[in-house]
C-alpha cells in the first residue's frame, strides 16, 4: 500500500466531531481553580492557587465577560 492510498483510506475513516469544553474546575483536594477551553481549533488549559475562597474565586471568574459562557463543576 504506498502513502496515497493510506491517506486515502484514513480521510475515508468517518472521524468523531469533537465537543466543545469550556469549564471552570474547581478542586478542593489541591486546594486550586482550573480553566480548561477545549474547542475545535484551540485547547489551553490554566491553573489558579487563588489565597481566597475557591468557589468564590470561580464566581469571580465566570462573572468575567470572557468566561460567562464557561460551566463550574466542583471536584
């Protein structure tokens, strides 16, 4: 099989759409607040060790326009 033949039959292969992920991560555990964006073209993933309380913290963040659109989920 040479490489034309293989890319052809690995873009013929029907290939899952990915799920868009936007979430503020709260763990108690490690005592931190994570901001994970897992979207089509783009992932990045941040973590915060805020002195404050974490949920609070969360709030803060969710209430900044840029992650309004994000889910809080507590761990």
């Amino acid at each position: 099989m040479n490489k034309n033949e293989l890319k052809e039959l690995w873009w013929g292969i029907p290939h899952q759409t990915k799920k868009e992920m936007k979430l503020i991560v709260i763990s108690h555990e490690y005592k931190m607040v994570k901001v994970v964006t897992d979207v089509k073209d783009y992932y990045h993933v941040s973590s915060h060790f805020p002195k404050n309380d974490l949920t609070e913290f969360a709030l803060n963040l969710k209430n900044h326009t840029r992650f309004s659109d994000y889910n809080i989920v507590c761990m």
